[in-house]
C-alpha cells in the first residue's frame, strides 16, 4: 500500500491538516493506497503558487511547449505498464482491453496538443481605415480550475492538461477521489517531463471542498469540468462570470430505423452499451427501435450480453470489470427497479453478480418496453445497461428523443443516404452517430453538448479545446 502525496508549488505535500483517505480496488476491496484529504487552504496555496509562476509557461513559444508535451508523451510511453495497472486497480476496467488503451490514448492525447498548437493561425483583418493594420493573436487565459471524473482517469484530464500546457495555461487540478491513485501517477510524469514548477498543481480531495474552492476563487480565471449536469450547473453558479468548458451527462439515444442492416446493429450498438461497463458520459443508454425491428434487436442485445465476461480486471479473458463506487451501483437498482414498476421486462441480467469479490460486479442488463416516463429514458443511468423502446415511425422516434434533457451524443442506424442526413441535423445532440455506436470518437474532433440541453457548453477535442483556452486578442495598429 502506498502513502502518496499531493503536488503543490512544485514539491509533493501532504494535507495541512495531515488527514487522508483511502483508495480502495473496486474489485476486490481492498485498499491499495492513501491519498492527502486537502483542504481549501491547501487548494489556496495551489492557486497563489500557480498565479506566481504562471507566467513561465506562458512566456515559452508554442515550439518549446509543444516539445514539453512531447516529453510527457516519451515520459507516459516509458511508464505505460505500470499506468495500466494502476488504471485496473483504482478504476477497475480490464488491463488486456480497456486499461492499455486509455494510456496509449492519453499519450496520444499530449502528441496530439504538441502539434496543434504550432499550426494553430490566426488572422489579418481587412479594414475600412487606410492607416490602420488589424491582427489577432491567442493569449493563455492565465490559470485554469480543472476538475475531472473517475471514469477515464488518464484520458478526460488529459483532454484539459495537454491543451492547457500547450497553450500556455497554469492548471490547478482536482481529480475525482475514487481515482486519485491514476491522478498521482499521472502527475509524476509532468513532473518528470519537466513542467515547470508551480505551473501544474495537483489537489486530492473532496469535490466540495477542494473543487469548489479552485472554481470559486477568484485566483483562477477559467473552468474545465467534465461530470454530472446537476454539478456542471452547481459549477456555472460558482465560477459566475469566468470561462466555463463544461462537459456534462448523456443519455445518448440509438434510433434503429426499419431499413438498418441488421448485422451492424448488433456488432456496434452493444460496444455502446456495454464498453467500461456502461460508465461513459456518451454511453448507449436508450435504443429506440422501429416496432418491425424490434423482436431481432432485442434478441441480439440480450445475446451480446451474455456474452459479456465479468472478473478480475487483470484476467486477459474479463470483457468487463465492476462499477467503479457504490452510488453507480445503487443508481442501476433505482433505474431497473423504476422500470420494471412501469411494465418493462428484464431479458438479461438485472441485477449485480455474485460469486466475485465485490459488490460493484453488475450484470450486463438489457431491459425492454421501457416506457417514456421511466428513470431509464429520462436520466443518466451510467451502467452496463440496454433500455429498448418500439416506435412506429420517425417522427415518434425523433420526438422522443428530443423530450430528454440531456443532449450529448445520439446514434442512428439506417441504410438511407437522405435519412441519414435528416436525423443528423434534428438530432439535438452535440454529436450524431450514423451506423455506429454512441462511444464512437477521436481526440481530435470537437465533443460536447447541444444548446438547450444539460449536456454542457463548450468544445473538447484537439484544437478545439486549444481554442476555448486561449483568449482572442485583437491588435490594432496605426501606421501614419
């Protein structure tokens, strides 16, 4: 078991109160570390060591960051395994299928943000004044709050820390406790690469406490939060009037048309519903399916998750490790058991596994008839589940999906070119996936909610988010 630190102003610290918490294995139970409970005092000394040196990276060109995030690329590569091992322990997803793959991502991720930010233009403005010449220029918006959750613990902070770096933002970060293990060890290979000190501060700890003291403080200047929409709208209220990236819930909805070739519905959609158990902000957590399609759909779900092998995440045979907490677990109760009050039928699973070393092992589930008014279509359940619901034509399909509040990442399936198109372009969603999974994505392209939706605001993703950390300034020059 370790006893790990906190990294403030460029030293690894320990609590001011001295309090810590423990990490425990979801899958087994056991504690595999200790981690500084921090306080708002500690989350203050992270603030005031980021203002004072802040201006280190900033004052470094785009080539000498881009080189930093090349070095912390090499760094991650060099520690790759035992990242990935510390990513199935403290989260809990499979080593052989999952937890490689979200290293090898989040090197991806600083590969990335080294290159984008040195093609990153900006423009000459034509003007109307013949003695005037009018440019822009992107600037780092100085320090940002960034706080991300346990659900990809490598690969959503990277989202915010590679273009931070990149950019030349100070970052104070707060990641979630039940992942702060991966936070810690990803920490390390900043500070290995050489960031310089004071500009990247971790904070372990309670999101009341230490997270909402980063975002209300008036020391940082801008927020990127990825998690729950009840929180992100807590967040918008506190950081009032600063830059928000908010990157909130999905109940993301496959729509499955009566032309949809059958055999891509049943090798994709069950990658969406079942892929890190379900806990992925653009999960498939709701199959709408025309009724004529309905019966071989529902069968085919049911199929793909019995098909699903649960176990120990470092078993090269375990498709799927369990939940990562307890609330995630006791909200799949509270979904399934609200469905089936309102007249829907479990075809597979329902319920959490037994025979393994923990309670947070939960059946891949698929549920049918689910009905409009049910827990299931209308939150986020953020689980291994498949909710199916018949519709008899495409404007009952769309109209259900649009009643949902969340507006994430929506799916459709069907073989028609102008279908196709005109789902993609109702759809309220930030992304429509045509013939794939909702959990489709690639670094690079933008990622984010619908407006009037509780999905979020703001854009992650390649030099999307380079964009949304930097401030456009605009320079006019008068040549008389």
């Amino acid at each position: 078991m370790e006893e790990l630190k906190m990294y403030i102003a460029g030293k690894w610290v320990d609590s001011e109160s001295g309090r810590r918490f423990e990490a425990h294995s979801p899958a087994t139970g056991e504690v595999i570390a200790t981690l500084p409970e921090g306080s708002r005092e500690d989350a203050r000394q992270a603030i005031a060591a980021a203002n004072a040196n802040k201006h280190k990276l900033a004052g470094m060109t785009a080539w000498e960051r881009s080189r930093l995030c090349l070095r912390i690329a090499e760094v991650m590569e060099s520690r790759s395994e035992e990242m990935s091992r510390v990513l199935a322990m403290d989260q809990g997803k499979p080593f052989h299928g999952e937890a490689k793959a979200e290293v090898a991502s989040g090197i991806e991720g600083f590969q990335e943000a080294a290159e984008h930010i040195k093609w990153l233009e900006t423009s000459v403005i034509p003007v109307a004044a013949p003695h005037k010449r009018v440019f822009s220029i992107r600037q780092p918006r100085g320090v940002y709050a960034v706080i991300t959750p346990w659900n990809f613990p490598y690969n959503i902070p990277i989202e915010y820390l590679a273009p931070a770096m990149a950019s030349g933002n100070a970052v104070v970060w707060v990641p979630a406790p039940t992942t702060s293990v991966c936070a810690v060890k990803l920490a390390e290979c900043l500070v290995e690469a050489g960031v310089p000190e004071g500009c990247f501060n971790l904070v372990t700890g309670k999101g009341p406490v230490v997270g909402d003291e980063i975002v209300a403080h008036p020391g940082t200047d801008a927020v990127g939060f990825t998690g729950s929409s009840a929180t992100g709208e807590h967040i918008a209220r506190r950081a009032a009037g600063k830059p928000l990236m908010l990157e909130l819930g999905g109940n993301g909805p496959t729509i499955i048309l009566d032309d949809a070739d059958p055999e891509t519905v049943a090798r994709a959609v069950p990658v969406g519903c079942f892929f890190n158990a379900g806990q992925v902000c653009c999960a498939t957590e709701r199959i709408l399916v025309h009724e004529r399609m309905h019966d071989a759909v529902a069968e085919a779900m049911a199929s793909a998750a019995r098909q699903v092998k649960l176990g120990d995440p470092f078993d090269p045979a375990t498709t799927m490790g369990p939940l990562n907490n307890e609330p995630t677990a006791q909200k799949m109760d509270r979904h399934i058991a609200d469905a089936l009050e309102k007249g829907a039928k479990v075809l597979a699973g329902g319920q959490r596994a037994e025979g393994l070393p923990s309670a947070l092992f939960y059946q891949p589930t698929v549920v049918d008839d689910m009905t409009e008014d049910s827990l299931l279509n209308l939150e986020e359940t953020f689980g291994p589940i498949a909710p199916i619901m018949a519709f008899k034509d495409d404007e009952q399909a769309l109209a259900v999906a649009d009643r949902c509040r969340l507006g994430l990442v929506s799916a459709v399936f069907t073989r028609s070119i102008s279908r196709a198109f005109r789902f993609s372009e109702r759809l309220k969603t930030g992304i429509v996936c045509v013939n794939d999974h909702t959990d489709y994505w690639e670094l690079h392209i933008p990622f984010g909610g619908a407006s009037g939706k509780r999905s979020g605001i703001g854009r992650l993703g390649g030099k999307h988010t380079i964009m949304e950390m930097t401030d456009l300034k605009t320079i006019a020059v008068d040549i008389r």
